[in-house]
C-alpha cells in the first residue's frame, strides 16, 4: 500500500449539547478493511483511510448511533453530532456494553468515569478520587489518617490537584476518612501519573484533573447522599436555555459518633476529648454567551475544624484549615478546527494551629494565594494537533507565622515572613503521526519564575515526550521522558497526615525542587473486555525539600530558610494493571514493585535512607458485580508492604527523664498494610434521571490492625520488678461500617 | 473471624547498640559532678539484678581548669538515676574559666570541654495566683539581661521534696529574643519523671521553692531544648521527635556543661 492512497479523516465528537464525547468508537469499514478509533480525552479522533468509499459507524452508549458514507479523495475533516437515545432514558440501565469505568489514555494516563465507579467501596458510601487513584499503579496506599498521595516514589506534595484548572493547594480532610472532593459535583478525573502533559507544570510528580459538568442543566434536579458520618446535597438548576447552575454542599456531623468510635478503638487514650467537623460547597454556573461561547464560573469552599486535648501534658490544640477558590472559564470554539479556554482564578489555601500547653500559648499559622490566569488553545496545521498556551499566576504566602505567649506577656517571640513571587509559562504540545503506526506527543514548557532578588529567578526548560507504537488492533508499546520543575514545596512535619504542613515557596537561595522521568510500557487489548498494561519508570529528583525540627525549636528564631534541608532522591519501579470493562462482573487487579530513596547531606550523615512511603509492594484488586437491577456488590483487596519509620536503638536517663537514642533514619518498616473493603448497593429503583439507593459498607472487613505510627513506652513489668521499653503499635481505626442513602430526582 | 497482626518485633530490623552517656556540670561555687551510665537497648528489660549493668560506677573522671585537675569520687544517690554520682572537692567552679572532662572506662576514653559563663543574678522570683482563693499558683521572675554580653539562659526550679533542679518548660532562653534589658516572665514548671511521677504545670501551696537562673553556652542551650523536645513530643504524632539529643562529648552521648548561676529561695503560703 502505497502512502500516497491514503488520505487522514479527522474530526471532533460531540453531543447534541455541545459536550465532547470520550472515549466514542468510530468503525471505519472500507472494502475489505475494518479499523477502529477511539476519541481521545477533548473528542477528537485521526485516522488514516484509504482512498475511494468509506462507512463510519460512530457508536456510544446512551447516544443514537450514527452513520456517515463516503467517497473519500483527499483528507477530510468530519465534526460528528450525536442525539441522546431518548428510548435509554426510561429504561433501567445495566447493560453489558457499559461504559468503562477506567480509560487508558496515550502514555499510561488514565481517565475514571465516577458514575461507573460508584460500587468500588469506600469508607463512608461516598465515592474517594484519591481512594480509587490509590488503586492504581504506581500510586501508594497512604493508610489510615492520611489522605494524601504518593505517587511514583515522590512526595506528597509533587502532586497537583486541578479543579477545572485551578490548583487546590489542601489535600485532605482529616483521618481520610472523608473524600475532599464531593464527587456528586464532579464529571469525570483523568490522572497524569507523570504531569506530561505540557499544559502541567510546578509538579514532579502526578496532576489529577478533576472536570465537573459543563453541560447546562435542562431540569431541575437533586441528589444526594445521607450518610451516619456526614450527608451531601446537590442541586442543578436551569436559570434559562441558556443558563444554569449547580450547587453542592456537604456537612459532617460526627463528634457525637465518631469521637467514642475512635476511643474504643485506639490502644492507649492517647485520643481523648477530641472534636472534628468540616463543610464546604461548590458551585459551577454556567452560561452560554452565544453560540461559540461558554461561560463557566467554578466556586468551591471547604473548611474544617480539629479539636484535642491531651491531659499527660495539660495540653489542648485547636486546628482549622480551610480552601477557597473562583474561577471564571470562557471556553470559545472559534472554528471546527480551533477552540480556546481563557480562565482567570483565585485559589486560597490557610491553616491555623493554636497550642496551649501549660502557661504557654503557641499558634502557628500559614496561608499560600495564587491569583492566575490560564490560557490554552488547541488547533491543528496540516491535521497535525497543537495545543498550546499561556499561564500565569501570582503567587502570596505565608509559610509560617508563630506566635508564643508566655502568659505573663514578656519573653513574647514572633516569626513571620512572607513570600510573593510570580511564575509565567508558555507551553505547546504537537501530537504528529509519523507513520501508519507510529505518533508521537511533543510538549514543551518554558517557565519563568520569579520571587524578590535576582538570585532567586528562574528560566525552565520542560521539555516531554510520548512515544506511541501502535503495533496492532492489540498492542501499543509507549516511551516517555518528562522534565518537571517545581517552585513551590509542601513541607510536611508529622508522621501521619495532619494538616499542619505549610506551602514554601522557592526563595532566599532555596533552589527549585527539579525531576527527570523516563517511563516506557505497553497496552494489550487482550479480548473484548479485558485490557492489560505493563510498564516501568525511573525518576531522579534534585533539590528536594526537609524541615525535620518541627516547630518547638521555635524559642530560636531563625528564618525558615536557614532550617530547610535540601537534598535528592530516585525512585524507580515495574507497574502492571490487568482491566476487565465489560460485563456483570467488572474490575481491575493493580500492582506496582518500587523503590525510592532520598540523600541529604545533614540528614543520617549523608547516608543514603528509604523515603517514608517507600513501599516496596503494593497489590491491589477491586471487584464490582452487578446481579441484577436491584442489587451490586463491590469488594476491594489491599496488600502492601509497610512505609518506614525511625525506631530508636537505645534509651537513656538525662535528668531523671528517660530519653531516646536514634541511629539510622527511616531504619525500621511498620508491619505489611492488609485490607479488604466490602460494599453493596440495594436500589430501590434506578434509571438514568432517578435514583434511590440504599449502600452499605465495612471498610477494613476482617478488622486488620494497620497501625500509623510507632511510639515507644517505657513500662513497668508485670512483676514490678523492672522497666522496658515497650513498642506500641497506634491505630486509629480498625473496623468501620457503615450506611447511607442515595438519592437523585 | 478476626485477623490481627502479630506485634512485630522490629528490633531485628535495626543495629542496636550501647554508647556511654555522660550527664554532667560545673556551676560557678560548686564542685563538678558527674552521672555516667551506658545507653539500654531498646530490647533490654531493665530491673533490680541488671541495673546495674548499665550503671558504670568504675570509671576514672577527671576534671581540669588547665593547671589543677582532679579525680572525683564516687558516691550512692538513690534519688539520681543512675543512682551514682561523681563528684569533685577540689576545684571549684569559677566564671571565665575552661574545664575540661577526661573519662576512662574500660578500653573507652570520652572527653569534653566547657567553659563557664558569667552569673547573671535573678533581681525576684514571686509565687503568684491566679485567683487568690486557688491553693496552687506560678512563678514568676525578673532579671536583668547585660546589654553588652551574649547569653543564654536556663530557669530551674526545685521543690524541698525533689533531689535535683528541673529545667522549666521553654525555659531555655537566648537574649536575642528579649525586647528590652529587663527581663519579667512567668515560668513553666518542667517534668520530673522520678520521683514526681505526675506533671502538673503549676506549684502548691506548703512548697519551699528554689529558683535557679543559670547561665550556659549554646552547647548547653541546643543540648536542653533537644531534650525538651524528645520529652514532650516523643508520642506526638502531629511534630515526632525522631533525632537525637545534640551532645558536646566525644566518643558518647550526654552534655558536659558549665553554669553560672543565682538562686532564690521562694515561701508560700502554708497548705490549708
């Protein structure tokens, strides 16, 4: 076959409501040939066709399948329009052409359909995007009291979250028990383990985009989720055809449940006297100018409060943290060929710890601001796709600010510095088809930052690259290489998840954190409903960030740049995930094998150590089944190695006060993480406008003692005759079950 | 059906080991005295047949300013743990002058060296209540920083019925976070684990309270506010403790510090 008997036919998918469809199959059937092409993560679809008659059969679930004839002579651009099949509305649907829950997108990224995932269990009956990432390749489980994420042996900070684009700088709600996100709100999220996309960047690690609906809503409709723990609440109202909005809310209320839930559960009561709450909403309102205009303003607040008190020290500790962001998107379609996003956002990020400890109040607290505006436009020169753009962003923070008051007003210490530094990207991503066979997705970023002096000025290069070898219908074969470059660093101070970190930006000669990443891996369509991928990474990580005093050193006063340690790290590992999307029982087994160490000079003498959440194994299996359109059951297996620890050697007496001794850093690993998580769906009754459900769960079904962190207690024997030190394993919580409703009229 | 992991011993994971730790001082008017005992492996179970192996009543200490040097004796204590102490009846500390430790145990040598800073006197220490019908009540003290001078400071306190002083809690002080000269500030009751036992922040009514303001050297500073770390946050989990306490002595773990020091003696009102 000669080239030049082919000709490309290109084009978008949509819905009758302007939405790009995912994931569409479109048939290709030419004389003897059948090909296929799936649209990609905006609706777009390439292929080559051979000259003379071709038929296009678009197919997607819910929508009226579609058929397009004809004499094709050269390269040809195709927009395609699908109606909804009103017929589906009315029916239950469980159908076995369901859509999948996981799509793999170019280069091992993922893209997760929430609705699908809605039987995975999870702790309280409410979907968890970091739960389900946490089931994925490559992506650590953080235990019990963390939420953050750990991905590809970095840190949790080198991960972004994008809510429609706009960086969220708060990461969990406390205990991880509730997901930070109301997923009632949110579309669909896709997870770029390695943020290679060009449009990502000040990240060394993941970027999870989180996309809500941007379709206007035709009806008023509700729905929700009422749960023991917490209940949620989401409206969509139509303002005119024009217009519209949805509003979401959540709220716990738990202090009555949960705080004698957790006494009765830890060892010790070391958790005494303890309160916790958080709410927040969001809102997306969305108007469509004219007929190539969509405005869209995206609102989420989230605020919680901590509340403890520990009488062996006489201490009582109040912590509130809190999120906010706006943004306005206007999302333009100038041509059938080119389309434009201009979003301008406001993110806020706060946290506010106040300590008393006997006469002596300490309050710690930090803020991180970012004022932005984000531009992308996606074009395509000679059926080659571009997308390229413009970001820029303001950033204002406070690390930390302490204040320490001796009751008595005198020896009062305050430390406050504040950070402004600005950051300008531009970025452009090339996706040709060098051959029949081979395509390739080019992306650089060039990012220029900025914070106060000159010496603390920066120009990146990032530049990344996807390699894809389409071998077959059943074989892809991927090699990438990202650079990544990251000015601001969470610094992390606690051994479980508590929100005191604090944000820094680079500044004060702390050079920006660097990473390079080579990955490569393969895609099998191994049948109809089973996918499989395999693939390997290695990471090299430059100037990262460690405070490991703590804040009671705060009696001197040093700025934070003089405490921060800088230093490197590699991470390097095998992934393997074997997918099956079909049928009455779907579901996905996950493993990944991997290393990551860290090495800085003051740390353990500048020997080599394992980081925290280096996790040698992690093996994870979820299971959904469908038996019929009353009942789904969904089961969740957990195995991973334990994350490491310091464990002191030895003890001594220093002024009648016993006192540790520590050798190596991160020289123990607590015990092998097990889990496994049932839930089961009853509906009452289930189409695609209406819902009413019944869930119930049990996190943690075979009640596993997974500890989060290790103390070691000097004890009496049980004769009284002398002391030893005695390991206690802290677990916060074993066994939870739980149950709730949902709902959505 | 219930699964629980067994406690697992991570000991197996980790080099135990047993260093010698030193605690020792010299205060301006006072002889030195030295607590020498070796570090306990985690794994050890401490009690009355093998305590004392980890109590080194045999060493051979000596104390120097440079010309003169002595050997301290060594006597029982058993309010100290270890409940041995060595003590010096020779050289008696003087302000400005270096002295150095020489240890010798076994085939080990441990050495280190301070100096004593000038005294700064404590101008008051008052016993104040908060309401005057409670039965406990704070301290509170004034002094004078010099002007012209770096210092650090350390406040202590004592009760008739302890053995030894006790740092007060954030009561390691540098003057460079004083506002003025005159320093006035309430004070933190610290943690004496034996044989107090219980921490209570505050001081009775019936105590006869010592007061001590010592002066030290940064050695001594980042040594006690390390200790104090270890203290209160060894079972926090929001700012774990995990390294070590800082030492001045080579070849051990422990602090070899000289103090100045003033003391005032503070009455309370007798216990209802």
């Amino acid at each position: 076959m000669l080239a030049q008997s082919k000709a490309t036919v290109s084009g978008n998918v949509t819905s009758s409501d302007n939405e790009n469809l995912i994931g569409v199959s479109i048939s290709f059937s030419e004389k003897n040939l059948h090909h296929y092409a799936v649209t990609d993560s905006i609706g777009r679809f390439s292929e080559k066709v051979s000259f003379g008659e071709v038929e296009l059969t678009v197919k997607h679930f819910g929508y009226i399948e579609k058929s397009i004839v004809f004499n094709c002579l050269k390269d040809t651009l195709i927009a395609i329009v699908l109606d909804k099949d009103a017929s589906q509305l009315k029916e239950v649907i469980i159908d076995n052409s369901k859509k999948a829950g996981i799509t793999t997108l170019s280069g091992g990224k993922l893209s997760f359909n929430l609705k699908e995932l809605a039987s995975v269990p999870t702790i309280l009956g409410t979907t968890d995007i970091i739960k389900i990432l946490q089931l994925t390749p490559g992506v650590q489980n953080s235990g019990e009291a963390n939420g953050y994420l750990y991905v590809r042996g970095g840190d949790p900070g080198h991960n972004a979250i994008l809510y429609d684009g706009t960086p969220i700088y708060g990461m969990s709600h406390l205990l991880g028990i509730f997901p930070f996100y109301n997923t009632d709100h949110i579309k669909e999220f896709e997870f770029d383990k390695s943020s290679s996309n060009s449009k990502f960047g000040g990240r060394l690690s993941s970027t999870t985009s989180l996309i809500t609906d941007k379709k206007i809503p035709e009806k008023a409709s509700i729905q929700g989720n009422v749960g023991i723990l917490a209940s949620q609440l989401t409206v969509a109202v139509p303002i005119a055809k024009k217009a519209g909005f949805y509003l979401s809310g959540r709220k716990t209320y738990i202090d009555e449940i949960i705080v004698p839930l957790l006494s009765s559960n830890s060892e010790g009561n070391d958790i005494e006297n303890t309160k916790y709450g958080f709410s927040d909403a969001n809102m997306t309102f969305l108007f469509k100018i004219a007929k190539n205009n969509l405005l869209s303003v995206d609102v989420f607040v989230s605020a919680d409060k901590f509340k403890i008190k520990d009488e062996d020290f006489d201490l009582r500790t109040n912590l509130k943290w809190s999120d906010f962001t706006v943004s306005p998107t206007l999302t333009t379609t100038l041509s059938s060929k080119i389309s434009m996003t201009n979003s301008l956002y406001f993110s806020q990020y706060s946290n506010d710890l106040k300590m008393d400890q006997a006469a002596i109040q300490f309050g710690v607290s930090s803020y991180v601001k970012d004022f932005g505006f984000n531009n992308a436009v996606n074009y395509s020169v000679k059926n080659i796709q571009f997308e390229s753009g413009l970001q820029y962003v303001y950033h204002t923070l406070q690390p930390q600010k302490i204040d320490v008051e001796n009751l008595s007003g005198a020896n009062n210490t305050s430390q406050n510095s504040m950070i402004y530094a600005n950051e300008v990207a531009v970025f452009t991503t090339i996706k040709p088809k060098l051959t029949n066979h081979i395509n390739l997705e080019l992306g650089l970023r060039a990012n220029y930052y900025n914070s106060g002096s000159k010496s603390d000025s920066y120009l990146n290069f990032q530049p990344r690259m996807v390699l894809n070898y389409l071998a077959n219908d059943k074989y892809s074969f991927y090699v990438t290489y990202n650079k990544q470059y990251q000015y601001l660093s969470l610094i992390t101070t606690s051994s479980v998840g508590i929100p005191t970190d604090f944000w820094f930006a680079s500044s004060n000669g702390i050079k920006p954190q660097s990473s390079n990443e080579f990955s490569f891996g393969s895609n099998q369509n191994i049948s109809k409903n089973l996918v499989s991928s395999f693939g390997g990474f290695y990471r090299l990580m430059k100037n990262l960030v460690e405070y490991p005093y703590g804040v009671t050193q705060f009696n001197e006063t040093t700025t934070l740049a003089n405490d921060l340690l800088a230093g490197k790290g590699k991470a390097y590992g095998i992934e393997m995930m074997l997918r099956k999307n079909n049928g009455k029982f779907n579901g996905w087994m996950s493993y990944t094998l991997s290393w990551s160490d860290r090495t800085f000079d003051k740390l353990n003498n500048g020997n080599t150590y394992f980081a925290k959440y280096d996790r040698r194994h992690n093996l994870s299996l979820v299971g959904m089944y469908d038996l019929n359109s009353k009942w789904n059951f969904g089961v969740t297996q957990i195995f991973s190695s334990g994350n490491r620890f310091t464990l002191p050697t030895s003890w001594y007496f220093i002024n009648n006060n016993p006192v540790k001794e520590y050798s190596e850093y991160n020289n123990a690993q607590m015990p092998n993480y097990i889990r496994t998580d049932l839930s089961i769906n009853y509906f009452f009754f289930k189409t695609s406008k209406k819902e009413s459900a019944l869930n119930f769960s049990i996190y943690n079904v075979f009640n596993v003692e997974n500890p989060i962190y290790v103390v070691l207690n000097l004890q009496e024997n049980n004769e009284k005759t002398g002391l030893f030190a005695k390991q206690e394993n802290k677990t916060l919580y074993r066994l939870l079950p739980s149950i709730s409703w949902r709902f959505k009229f | 059906m219930v699964l629980s992991c067994s406690k697992e011993d991570f000991s197996g994971q980790i080099n135990l080991e047993s260093k010698v730790v030193v605690e020792g001082s010299i205060e301006e008017g006072n002889f030195a005295e030295v607590l020498l005992s070796s570090s306990i492996p985690v794994t050890n179970v401490i009690d009355s047949t093998n305590i004392l192996d980890h109590v080194i009543r045999s060493a051979r200490i000596t104390v120097s300013d440079g010309v003169t040097s002595e050997v301290l004796r060594v006597k029982n204590d058993k309010n100290r743990i270890p409940p041995f102490v060595y003590f010096g009846s020779i050289l008696k500390g003087e302000a400005g002058k270096q002295y150095t430790l020489r240890i010798e145990y076994l085939d080990r040598i441990l050495e280190a060296v301070t100096t004593i800073p000038k005294s700064v006197s404590l101008k008051s220490a008052a016993y104040t209540k908060t309401n005057p019908a409670d039965t406990t009540g704070y301290i509170f003290v004034k002094f004078d920083d010099p002007l012209n001078e770096k210092n650090y400071y350390q406040i202590a306190t004592k009760i008739e019925e302890e053995p030894i002083f006790v740092p007060a809690f954030y009561g390691n002080l540098d003057d460079k976070n004083f506002e003025g000269s005159s320093v006035a500030t309430q004070l933190n009751r610290g943690v004496l684990l034996f044989p107090r036992g219980k921490y209570t922040p505050y001081f009775n009514d019936g105590d006869l309270i010592y007061v001590k303001l010592r002066t030290q050297n940064k050695e001594a500073l980042d040594f006690w506010n390390s200790w104090q770390n270890e203290i209160v946050n060894s079972k926090n989990p929001i700012y774990p403790s995990t390294t070590s306490l800082k030492t001045n002595i080579k070849g051990g773990l422990g602090i070899w510090a000289g103090y100045g020091q003033s003391t005032l003696v503070v009455k309370t009102p007798p216990k209802k």
